[in-house]
C-alpha cells in the first residue's frame, strides 16, 4: 500500500506534538553518511549535490522521526574505489544508520554490492545512474529515488530525428557504466525511429586532451551526441571551439547540466539551442518545481550555489526527503532490520518538486523525464528550456520485460543501432 509526502504530513504532525522539541534534541542523533564526488573531474557535481541534502534538511528543521540527524560526508572521486572506501568508513567506523549516495554510475554498482554485506543499514542511492545498479541482483537493502541513464534518455531519440532531422549521428562519451547507459536509452529509441549512429568514440573519465578525438570526428553526420559531464564537458566544449568545430550538438544528460551551463568561461555558449534530457526542466513552470528552486536559492548565498538546482541537487534533496519523510511516517523505528523504514520507502509515493516518484519491484524509480533545450535568459545565463514530458518512466523504457532483457546490459557497443 502505498502513501504520499502530502498524506504523511498529519504523521509529522503527530509526531512532533508527540517528543516536542526538547524530545528531538534528547535522543540519539540518526546518523546519515552522505557520499558526494568532492575530489576529480566531477567535484562540482557533488558540491551541488551535498546543497540538494542540505536544501532538504532546512526544510524539515533538521529532524527525522524526532531525532536530530548528524550528516557524515564521505569524499569520493567518481570511481568505484574511492566510493568503497568512503562508504566503509562511514558505515564500519562512523556506524551510520542510513547512507545517501553515491553520484556516479559505476560507483552505483559497487555501493550496492557492499550494501549486501551489511544488512543492518539502509542504502539511498543519491544520484547515480548505471542501469545494472538496480536491474542486475539488486540489493533488498538498497533504494534509488532516481531513474537511470537509459531512463534520463526517454524522448531524446524520437525529438532528435523527427523535429531536429538529424538522421545520422556519432557518439563521444566517457568510457563507463553511466555513459554506456545513457548511449543505451538515446540509442534504443533514436535507431528505433530510423536514426544512425555511425561511430562511438569513447574517452577515460577526466580527459583534458581532446585533441586526437575532435580531429577523428567524422564531418559527414548531422550532429555529434556528446555523453560528457563535470571537468571533461568544459576541456572538450573549449578545445572542440578552439578547433574551429561547428557541429550541431545533441547533449547527454549530465552534458547540460546546471555544472557545465555555469561553468567559468564562454566555451559553454557551443551549447546554446543543444537538444537533451533528463530529470528536470529549468523552466518549467509548475508550482512545486518552482518553489524548491526558490528554497535551494535561499538556502544558499548567489556566490555559494548555482541559479538553479542541478539535476544533482535535485536527486539528493529528493533521497534525503523520501527518508525523512518516511522517518518521521514510522516515528524514526529503526528497528527489527529497519523492516518498517524499507517497508516505507518500498511504498511511498514521493511528491517531488520533478514530478511523482514511485519505486517499482526493484526499488528502482518510475518517474517523469523532460525534453529540453539550452536557450540563454535575458540576464546572460544558460538554462534548460522545456520541450516534451514524459511521464510514468519506467526502466525497461515501454519494451516487455522479457523483450528487454535479450538486448543486453549496456557497453560500448550494446545496444546495436537498430529496431528492438
């Protein structure tokens, strides 16, 4: 049975007037390990995602379930080792009871095995997006809020060649599992309505030299899909300019993100009018989506945050909240293997400021993608303009399950470009 943010509202209603104030400041604090890429190519990413948890937290007074939370951050730098160590330091020293992240794709997968090993907490994902995360031996103990790459990539295809006319296209992407599961979700649904790709070209996670890829691009296709974010999103987009590059562009999701649109530098301006998607819309002008950019901008000073949130705010403010929420739905039991806390967010319908969320049997989100375009405001910043919604996304993208799964797990070459 499932229930929502806004019906759990009366729970913290009853709550609060249950413990009172000084009941939330007696008992044990709820430790939350927080993993975020705060070192490497994607550290901007990660900033703006520890804002999304922060965003959250001042919307609940800092509280779940009558206990004050205590926030640990584990440091990583997008690669699975990194995530290892941070999450067993805040579980096996720190003895956190719940943890939220990581950020990256691959360090997704391995969070998730080592969720397996310890069965008495609670794993969140924060923003991670490779497909295998939640579809390939999930983890009972591990939950994510957020769709996945592939997922991030619904309506792109079909926009792409049928509003853009672009009927060919070559693919740069960074060379893990995030990226093979967004090229998975364009491709899928590009080659299906007639598109081809003619080459994909993959490069390592913090590339600064470009030169060799932008000199193989080949000039006979109608744009260039870019699967790029963070550090190596801005070396490409200056070098690609340098280069004398003219290329229309098609942007994977984390290519426009809000990191990359505020970067430092004119390179970005390549982006203007660059099709994409992903989980959220800069403009859209629904009330919710508003009124969280309104408390992320006023959670921060200008110069400590991003106009807008980035899809990385929105994905750990949105964990965060669903944990909270839930926290204070059961009156913070954590007990008997936090059985009601997973019961709770297995079935909570989160109201989030992008659109409903619910989990499928996976524990993997079904939620609203959103087609866009990078347009520039009046004030000289670059956003995210709406195009299309999509909405009630689930995983395997509108295929049979059973169709689905004879595609193959995403790689540099998995999906081929045709019909499925």
């Amino acid at each position: 049975m499932r229930f929502t943010t806004k019906t759990a509202l009366a729970a913290i209603l009853a709550s609060i007037l249950t413990t009172g104030a000084t009941g939330a400041m007696a008992a044990d604090k709820l430790k939350v390990g927080v993993l975020a890429t705060l070192e490497g190519t994607y550290t901007v990413l990660g900033e703006d995602g520890l804002r999304g948890v922060r965003t959250a937290l001042k919307a609940f007074g800092g509280t779940a379930g009558g206990r004050q939370i205590e926030v640990i951050i584990g440091a990583t730098d997008a690669s699975p080792d990194s995530a290892i160590r941070a999450v067993k330091k805040v579980v096996e020293q720190d003895r956190v009871d719940i943890v939220i992240g990581p950020l990256s794709g691959s360090e997704g997968i391995a969070v998730k095995d080592y969720a397996k090993t310890q069965p008495h907490v609670t794993f969140i994902n924060g923003s991670s997006g490779a497909q295998e995360t939640t579809y390939v031996e999930p983890a009972q103990n591990f939950f994510r809020f957020n769709m996945d790459g592939a997922q991030w990539s619904a309506g792109l295809g079909e926009y792409v060649y049928n509003t853009k006319g672009y009927k060919t296209i070559a693919t740069v992407g960074e060379d893990y599992s995030f990226i093979y599961t967004q090229v998975f979700g364009f491709a899928l649904e590009y080659c299906g309505a007639g598109g081809r790709i003619t080459e994909r070209f993959w490069v390592p996670l913090g590339t600064k030299d470009f030169a060799s890829i932008i000199a193989a691009l080949p000039d006979d296709v109608d744009a260039i899909y870019l699967g790029l974010g963070g550090g190596d999103a801005v070396n490409f987009l200056n070098q690609y300019q340098q280069a004398g590059g003219d290329a229309a562009l098609v942007g994977g999701t984390i290519m426009v993100d809000g990191t990359v649109l505020n970067s430092k530098g004119r390179a970005k301006e390549a982006l203007i009018g660059t099709p994409s998607s992903g989980p959220q819309a800069d403009t859209w002008d629904n009330a919710e989506w508003q009124a969280f950019v309104k408390a992320y901008q006023d959670a921060f000073p200008p110069d400590q945050r991003f106009p807008s949130p980035s899809l990385l705010a929105t994905a750990y403010y949105n964990a965060t909240t669903a944990a909270v929420t839930v926290l204070n739905h059961i009156g913070g039991d954590l007990s008997d293997g936090h059985n009601k806390f997973r019961a709770g967010l297995a079935a909570l319908e989160l109201d989030a400021p992008n659109g409903t969320i619910v989990l499928d049997d996976n524990r993997q989100a079904i939620g609203t993608n959103f087609v866009t375009e990078v347009v520039q405001q009046a004030d000289g910043t670059l956003s995210n303009k709406l195009v299309k919604i999509i909405a009630n996304v689930r995983q395997t993208l509108g295929l049979d399950p059973a169709k689905f799964a004879t595609i193959g797990l995403p790689s540099r070459t998995v999906p081929e470009c045709k019909k499925y």
